[in-house]
C-alpha cells in the first residue's frame, strides 16, 4: 500500500515538473522573441544597441537549441556592422552563421547567407567572388522554386542584390535587365521587396540613361518613404540624386544633396563607408567651381575615411584582408578527428602556413612602411613647392600692386602741376588784361597766344590715367555704359583720391558743380546711402 502511494506521488510530481517546465520554457522563448524583435525595430535608429541585443538573443537561442533563430540573429549583425565598415566583424559572422546552418539542411538559409557574402565582397570590388556568391545564392533559390519549396516571388530578393551590385560597379545595362526581373515579380508578390527600394535603383539607370527629368521625379516621390521608415539609406539616396544634378551643371544642388548625405550619415553613424566616395564627390565640384581650399580639405578627407575603410594598412580591413575560409577550416578540423593519421601532416601544413602568413604580414608590413616614408616625402616635397610657388605670385601680385600705386601718385602730381600751369596762366592773362589798352597791339596778341584748353589737358590726362589703369577704366565702362566722359573724369580723379576743391582747378568748374556731379554719379551707379562712393569706386 505505502509503495503503491509512493509510486502515485513519484507521477503526479513528474507530471508536475514537465508542466511548469513547458511552460517555463514556453515564456523563455516568448522573452528571446520578443527580444529578437525589438532589435530589429531599433536597427536603424540605434544600431549600437540593435548589435548588443542581437548577440543576446543569439546566444540565448544558442541556449535553447534553436539553431535556426540563432543563425537568424547572426545574419541580422552583418546588415548592421556593414554600415559602420567593420567588415572584418561582418566576415566572421556570416562564416559562423554558414557553419551553425550546415546542420540544419536548410538551403533558403544559406542562399541568403551566399547573397550576405556576395554583397560583402563587393563592397572591396571584388567582382568575381561578389557574383561566385550570388550567383550561386539564385541558384540556390531557382532550384527551390523548381521543386515547389518556394514561390517566385523569393527570387525578389536575389535580383535585386545583383542589381544593386551592378550599380556599384557601374554597369547600368546588366543592372537594367535584373532590374526589370525585379518589377516584374514585385507586381506578383509585393511584399518581397519594399517598392521604393526598386525606384531607387530605378531612379539611378534612368538616370545613368539620361533620363534625368523621369530620374529627379522618382527621387522626389521615394524621399518620403525613407524618411518615414529607413532614413540611414537616404545616404545613398541623396549622394546619387547629388550626382544628377551635377550631371545637369547645378553644383549648388548637387553640393547640398552631398552636405544632407553627410549629415544623414552622421545623425544615424550609418553608410559611414561610404563617404569617402561623398567626399570626393564634394571635392571634385568645389574644384569646378574654384574653391581650392574646400575641394583639397574634401579630398583630403575623402582619402583618409578611404583609408580607413578600404586600405590594406587599415587596422580595421586587414583581418578581412587576410581572412581565411573558416567554414572550409572548421570541416578540416572535424575530418582531422575522423582521420586521425593526418593530424601531424596537417599540423605541419599549418606551421608552414602560419610562417607564409608571418613572412607575408612582415613582407607587407615593411612595403607599407616604406610606401608611407616615400608619400611623405612626395607630399613635404610637393607642399614646399607649393608654398614657393603662392609666395612667388604674393611677392608679384605686391610689387604690381606697389607699382601702380607709385604711377597713379605720379600720374596725381603731373595732374596737379596741370592745375598749377592753367591757374598761372589763367592768372598771367588777366593780369595781361588788366594792364594793356586795346590799342596795345603787342600785349594783345601775347595775350591771345596763352591757351587755356582744358579739354586738350583732361585728353591729355586721359590717355595716361588709361595706360595705367586699364582694368579699372574697362571694369568701370562695362559695369556702367551710361556715364557721360563728365562722369569718367569725376570717377578717374576720384580713384586718384582727389579732393573736390582739385578736382574744380582741373575741371575748370566750381566745387558746388562737383558735389553736383558725384550727387549725379551716385545715382547713376544706383548706390545706396550706405555706401562709399570713394571706397566703392577704389575696389573697381
């Protein structure tokens, strides 16, 4: 009896115990989906705590022994680490997620882990293994499709990484035609593929076509929805939107599509790969536009992110650089258990190849240093020459500057002595007049011999202003066509900084007629009040 009531206690607490367990393991579950899920919400927005929770939810699903929301979690870092450059980062995720899927027999799982590592290869222009991956991730696909497995609408995705691809590489026909594939089947299954996704690349071929009127309206119409749900990929949707109007000869759009590329870059620490590409950009139209100093402060930049990002010395590219194939390792290591006869041979393998490694790293290494003296050198070099080459213009500019200067005083003193032979003589002949009797036929014709011609003395006075001052005398004439020769000699006396009372000696007419003039000059110029007539005349 005992025995039979122990028995029956042993079941209901085992009973028990699987029931709360389920259900404990049911909210464990929930918890890590719900985890899972508000990483993905917040990629965007916060891309630094999306990361820490993805690798939660992976090691917790880890935990649980779901492998296949594990490798889900691991292929969602990549998307994320990819914007931020770590690339190295990126690789080894994406190989530990092809790993963790051997296991699990799911080719869609490893289709969309070949297309991750296709579009990784590409960003360092690695054409041929790009298309190896995702190629071989359609074919993948293609495959599924033929047995039912999967709809036609799976294949979205696929086309429009390829398409994408091309895009960066530059080749606007083959990105046509998998654009296309991309239309047709999102008119079938429009969930595969987020539409405005597809017009931007669409924007970009008809753009690349020469369609630049259709290119700028689906711009316009697809800025929206990136506002609303994925602003960190406005940046390349404003640096190639910047790229058409630049192609239409409107540096001042194109310039501040880039400026807005930047800063969406920088809000949402997303792309940030990618701007070296917007600095160059930048750089190349202030040079068209002829600001040196802001298209070598671009270029600069442009070269230092690049090197960063894209640079074989990089601290952050060189695992990449160098990375292995993990995936390909980790098999080699389980065949060593299996054939265990092999193990010295492979470990003997792996120090020569660890030495091949070293020497290699060693040998790159050194080249780089070197690289790094001589550029050095190059640039002292080149920026001493440059900063002769400014000082010689300075020192020219000076002695052009100075040596106008010195012929307008001279040109202002022979002007005066002008005014000081006409008042002479002015004055010689009234005195003559005054003294002589009409019929002192002597004095009379001495006194019809002194000239007072000022309008041969302004010609004069003219011609030598002009030989000086030729710029200022064709800027001035350009600039304001209707002033009268009257108002050319107010404004060439003022530039010699006469004052009004010479100028009425030289002109031969009275200071309130001056003032008059300059009243006159002004508005003629359409000067407002503000401004200086001197002083605006002295920067012509």
């Amino acid at each position: 009896m005992g025995s039979r009531k122990q028995y029956f206690f042993v079941k209901i607490f085992t009973c028990l115990l699987f029931f709360y367990g389920g259900i404990f393991t049911s909210a464990q579950d929930n918890s890590v989906d719900n985890m899972f899920l508000q990483a993905r919400n917040i990629r965007h927005q916060n891309p630094d705590s999306s990361l820490v929770l993805l690798e939660k939810v992976h090691h917790e699903y880890l935990k649980i022994g779901d492998t296949l929301n594990a490798v889900n979690a691991l292929l969602e870092m990549p998307d994320i680490l990819g914007q931020k450059g770590n690339y190295a980062t990126c690789y080894e995720f994406l190989w530990q997620a092809l790993f963790l899927s051997d296991g699990l027999n799911d080719d869609g799982l490893t289709a969309s882990i070949y297309n991750r590592l296709g579009r990784l290869h590409s960003f360092f222009k690695r054409k041929e293994k790009a298309f190896y991956y995702l190629n071989k991730a359609l074919e993948i696909k293609k495959g599924l499709v033929e047995k039912g497995e999967l709809n036609e609408g799976d294949l979205v995705e696929n086309y429009f990484f390829i398409c994408s691809t091309y895009r960066e590489i530059d080749d606007t026909v083959m990105g046509r035609k998998y654009l296309d594939s991309c239309f047709l089947l999102n008119k079938r299954f429009p969930d595969k593929v987020s539409l405005p996704y597809l017009n931007f690349e669409k924007a970009y071929v008809l753009f690349k076509e020469n369609k630049h009127e259709e290119a700028l309206v689906t711009y316009r119409e697809t800025e929206p929805w990136f506002l609303r749900y994925a602003p960190a990929y406005l940046v390349l949707l404003y640096t190639y939107w910047g790229d058409l109007y630049i192609d239409l000869n409107d540096y001042a759009k194109g310039e501040n599509m880039y400026e807005k590329a930047l800063a969406i870059s920088d809000k949402y620490n997303s792309h940030i790969d990618f701007t070296p590409l917007i600095y160059e950009r930048l750089s190349n139209t202030h040079l068209i536009n002829g600001d040196y100093k802001k298209s070598f402060e671009n270029l600069k930049k442009a070269k230092e992110l690049d090197e960063i990002f894209f640079d074989s010395r990089s601290e952050k590219n060189k695992a990449f650089l160098e990375i292995k194939d993990e995936y390909r390792i980790e098999k080699e290591r389980q065949e060593k258990v299996i054939q265990k006869q092999k193990v010295a041979q492979l470990i003997q393998e792996d120090k020569i190849s660890l030495l091949q490694r070293i020497i290699l790293l060693g040998s790159l290494v050194f080249l780089a240093i070197i690289g790094f003296i001589y550029v050095r050198q190059l640039r002292a070099k080149h920026e001493a020459e440059k900063q002769l080459i400014r000082k010689n213009k300075e020192l020219e500019i000076n002695k052009a500057k100075e040596l106008l200067e010195l012929k307008n005083k001279e040109l202002a003193a022979s002007a005066l002595q002008l005014i000081e032979k006409d008042e002479f003589l002015r004055s010689l002949k009234n005195n003559l007049k005054e003294k002589s009797s009409p019929n002192d036929e002597e004095i009379n014709r001495v006194i019809k011999s002194i000239s007072l011609n000022n309008d041969q003395s302004w010609e004069e006075f003219k011609l030598r202003f002009t030989a000086v001052n030729k710029k200022f005398y064709k800027k001035l004439t350009k600039e304001f066509p209707n002033l009268s020769q009257g108002d050319q000699k107010i404004c060439a006396l003022i530039k010699l900084n006469f004052s009004s009372k010479d100028m009425s000696r030289l002109l031969g007419i009275s200071v309130e007629s001056v003032h008059t003039t300059r009243h006159r000059l002004r508005k003629k110029m359409n000067l407002p009040r503000s401004t200086n007539l001197e002083n605006f005349i002295a920067s012509l």
